[in-house]
C-alpha cells in the first residue's frame, strides 16, 4: 500500500461538498483536500478558513491550472456537470463527479471523449457503504430465493424557489436529484439493466419541475423495480430487496448516518409484523470517505473501480426513459 495521497481540488462552496462530502474526503488516508475555488473569491476563502484548506480561487479555471491538484470533486448544479468534468479531464485531472452525471444520456455519452488514463465516477456514494454491500451478499447467497422485486421510497419537502433543485432550466427536480438513487438500487441488486419504464408525474405549476414521480422498471424475467421520489414530502427513505423466500430491508438507505452503526434486516415472512426478522448490525462508517478512498486509490494505481462512464450513461438512459414515459403516457423501452 502506497503513502502517497492524491490531492484534491473542489468546485464551487456547494452546501453538500461543505457539510458532507469535503470532511469525508480529508478522513480519507489517501486523500488531502488542497483548493477550493468558487465564482467568487470571498466564498471561497471562508469556505477555506472554515475547512483548513490551504488555496481558495475565484474562478473554476484558476483551480484546474492548479498544476498541484490531482482531483476534482464537482458538485456543481446538474448542468454544468458534464462540461467542468470535461474540462477538469482535460486539465489532467481525475473527476469524482456528483450525481447525476448529466441531464440527459446524450450529454453523458460526451464523456466518452474525454481521456482515458484519468478517473471519472458519478459519485453514487451508497454503492461504497457496508450496508448496500453486506445486503448484495445476501442476495448473491441465495437466502432471499429468486429475488423478484426492489422496492424505494425517498421524499424530502423542499419549496425554496431559490434552490437548484426547484429550476427546471438546469436539471432539478426529483427524478434527476433522488430517483437516481433506486434506478441505481435497482441495476445494483438485480446486477442487470431494466428493458423498459412507466412513470406517473406530477409536476409544480410554478417551477415547473417534477415533485413526485412513481415509477415501474421492467428488468425482465419477472423481475421489478418500483419507487415513488419527491421534493413535496414529508421526508422520508426506505429500500426493500424482496425474493421468493425473503426480502432484506435497508433502515437507512440513502443517507446512511456517518457516526453511528447501521442496520439492515432479513425477513423471512414468519410474521406479518417482521418481529421475527433477524437484525444485523453494521459498524459505523461514512460512505462519502468510503468512496473518496477507493477513488485515491484507483487514481494512485492501487486498484481498480467496477464503475466509470459507461455505468453513468445506462444510469442516465433509465432517466431519459422515465421522463419519455411522462410525455408519452405508456412504457419506453429503454434505449441500449
């Protein structure tokens, strides 16, 4: 093992990269925060001062001429994902790039451009946590029977026109912000792609985008995904892996608490209410540093990761699907 570190430069004093995903990276052993650039210089040096990292820029381009700097996380809104990927993969950079990776497969298969010797990882950090791992054991075991249905739930309450996420224009909404996370839960557990979607949405008449989506994913062979996403909820999460002889329930599944135990159970239907599923314990861990760890190591030559730019655009032709089957009405088959 290596002591080498790979030192990261972070893009824009976005509130996810200050309160979750930058601390992670600094508890990463591979890994040192460096810069941080902002649009305005100001932001950026107090986002500096308060994390202790060394540089702050005033532009994204000051940041990616930064000859000292390895990585780039980006967090930016979901339209300026694709191209300041590019961009910092041009400047020589590995890119940890936040989901999703763009607003529409199209714009994601620009990444196929970029240069192969650097890193690029749409940063579905859930797949890194012991939990999503522990639970895909168990379906791998076999102890669930023919697993035939994934099942999600994740709502949060969020009318701030001032948010990205309620701007139409740049890729908000609940579809591309949470239901990413069951497309992926559901290509994770089943270990294939859906062949076509149907979606019900409804959308906010003021912003335009899409507050609650449910959603069927037809993965074939009698095999489902189904899942309700939205940003006018009371918030919530919950993710079931349901097979022919048991169903693994994952308590927390999205937003994992960092700094305590985790817990999943298996419930083999001996009672209706699960009071007699078995409860397994996870250790505590924080699944953003989980991710910027196995990310500086496969940037340092210490391995490899199971998932790059061809994973991202699947991932986003399941939403371009979902979205299809809004306009349309019926199943989108779900584009190779």
């Amino acid at each position: 093992m290596t002591d080498r570190k790979i030192r990261w430069g972070v893009l824009s004093t976005a509130n996810i990269g200050l309160t979750k995903v930058i601390p992670a990276i600094m508890k990463s052993p591979h890994s040192q925060v460096v810069a941080i650039a902002s649009r305005s210089v100001a932001n950026a040096r107090a986002a500096a001062d308060r994390l202790g990292i060394e540089r702050a820029y005033g532009s994204y381009e000051e940041l990616l001429a930064d000859p000292e700097v390895d990585a780039i996380y980006n967090p930016l809104p979901n339209h300026l994902h694709v191209p300041m990927t590019l961009a910092a993969n041009a400047a020589g950079k590995h890119v940890l790039c936040e989901k999703p990776i763009a607003i529409t497969a199209d714009e994601a298969i620009q990444l196929r451009g970029a240069r192969q010797d650097r890193l690029i990882l749409e940063a579905f950090m859930v797949r890194f946590h012991r939990q999503w791992q522990r639970a895909l054991e168990i379906v791998a075991s076999g102890e669930l029977g023919e697993v035939r249905v994934v099942r999600a739930l994740f709502t949060y309450f969020n009318d701030d026109p001032a948010n990205v996420r309620n701007q139409a224009g740049i890729g908000g909404g609940g579809i591309l912000d949470i239901g990413c996370y069951p497309v992926t839960a559901g290509r994770y557990f089943f270990g294939a792609e859906p062949q076509r979607v149907v979606s019900l949405v409804e959308r906010d008449q003021t912003f335009g985008t899409d507050r609650l989506a449910s959603v069927i994913a037809d993965f074939g062979a009698g095999r489902q995904l189904v899942f309700t996403v939205s940003t006018q909820l009371v918030p919530g999460q919950s993710l079931e892996i349901v097979g022919t002889k048991g169903r693994v329930e994952i308590v927390i599944p999205f937003n994992a608490p960092a700094n305590a135990p985790t817990a999943i159970l298996i419930d083999k239907g001996e009672s209706f209410d699960g009071a007699l599923a078995r409860r397994e314990i996870l250790p505590r861990s924080d699944q953003y540093t989980d991710m910027a760890e196995a990310f500086a190591l496969a940037a340092l030559g210490q391995g490899g990761l199971p998932w790059g730019v061809e994973d991202a655009i699947r991932s986003m032709r399941v939403l371009d699907a979902i979205t299809e089957s809004e306009r349309s009405g019926g199943w989108v088959k779900v584009a190779d």
